[in-house]
C-alpha cells in the first residue's frame, strides 16, 4: 500500500491544523461542533478511553501515517488521544473538508479508507490476542509489535522505543501492572528483552522473541512489516 504520510502530506496540510505534542499530552475526543480527523505525523499515541471501575481502557497503539475520525471512536465519555512518545505531532482536519478532498481525488479517498480499514483489522487483532493469548504471549505480541514497527537493528541487538508505562501496558492488555513488571521481568531473565537507554529496549534474538508469541506472522502481515521474520 501508498505511503498514506506521502499521499496525504500535499492535499492534507493546507486544511491542517498542526498540534506538537509533549508526552502524556492529550487530545480530547468529544463530540465537537464538526467531525474531526487526525492525523498522526510523529510518534507513538494511545487512544484511550474511561471504563467503569478501572481507570482507563487503552483501545489502540497508533503510529506514523495512522487516522483516528472522531465518528468512528466508541462514544466513551472523556476518550482521548494521548501521547506516549516524548515529541509527537498531530494534525487535525475537519472531516468536511477531507470529505471534499476524497470527493475529487479518488485515490485518496480510498487510501484513506484502506488505511482507515488496515486499522480496525489490528484492533480485531487485538481483541483476539487479548481473548486468546496468556498474559506472557500477551506482553510478547505487544513486544513484537513494538519492535517490528520502531526497531533499529544494532550490534546488540534490535533496538526499538517502549513510550508506554507499565500502566499504559496493563490497561492496553488486561492485565495487572503486578503481572505486568513480573512477565517483562521474566522476559530479562530469559535474555529477551533487556534495557537499552531510556525508554528504549533491545532484544538480542528477534527470532526468539518471535517464538514466545503465536501470532507473531499475523501481527508482521498486519502491520505490513515482515523484513525481520525467518525466512
């Protein structure tokens, strides 16, 4: 698929509202006097929302290149976009005018809306892995998602940004942050994962990591990046 960043960036920016974001910044999701779309430009967000006794449900990851349209989130009182990365940016655009773009431009009509599709397939991913999977595949799959879409192979290893907390995690996994610190801890102890700077881990076998977790192929399909899978 069209690098939706290079297809978009022309058409988008004249209509877009640019916002820079700081970590833990958020950016509401409440029904507005019109229909909004962001567009994440830089860095790792969390789409969160409030849930009854529990203090927030992480609903997805979002990355460079990826849409949130404020119709299309769960009408959650208090959903939000959140920022996970130290620096981000963010653009908004009234969904009237990208409505009018797609109108004419056939191609970014349907990239947007592939795009758009791409991103509710990994949140059925999601539901499955949550569904399906033990609390260690869990912290794996999230740990193999992270890497396949922000590692950087190094001498030691693939080194790849981990912007959420161990709070973040637990809400993003159902889990409890206690489960949390004891599965990530067993990870080290194994020689999966080990620290790598702030907020950055390495992992020194990626095909190791890759093995804790069955759905490791699905995870690289869905987020179209397989470059690290044996082959």
């Amino acid at each position: 698929m069209k690098n939706l960043l290079d297809v978009v960036s022309g058409p988008f920016e004249p209509h877009a509202v640019r916002i820079t974001t700081r970590k833990r910044q958020k950016l509401s999701l409440a029904a507005q006097p019109d229909e909004v779309l962001y567009l994440i430009r830089k860095g790792l967000y969390l789409s969160r929302a409030p849930i009854p006794h529990a203090r927030h449900q992480v609903l997805g990851i979002l990355y460079p290149g990826d849409l949130v349209r404020t119709l299309a989130v769960p009408p959650l009182e208090g959903a939000e976009i959140m920022a996970a990365s130290e620096k981000g940016e963010v653009w908004r655009l009234r969904w009237p005018a990208v409505k009018a773009l797609m109108d004419e431009r056939h191609d970014l009509a349907r990239i947007v809306s592939d795009r758009l599709a791409d991103q509710a397939a990994r949140g059925t991913l999601h539901n499955a892995v949550i569904a399906g999977l033990t609390g260690d595949e869990r912290v794996a799959a999230l740990m193999v998602e992270l890497a396949l879409r922000t590692g950087k192979e190094t001498a030691a290893g693939l080194v790849f940004e981990m912007p959420l907390s161990r709070m973040d995690i637990a809400e993003h996994l159902a889990l409890n942050p206690d489960t949390v610190s004891r599965i990530v801890s067993r990870m080290r102890a194994k020689g999966l994962l080990a620290a790598a700077g702030r907020r950055h881990l390495v992992c020194p076998s990626f095909d190791e990591l890759a093995q804790s977790c069955p759905l490791t192929s699905t995870i690289a399909r869905m987020h179209k990046v397989d470059r690290l899978l044996p082959a």
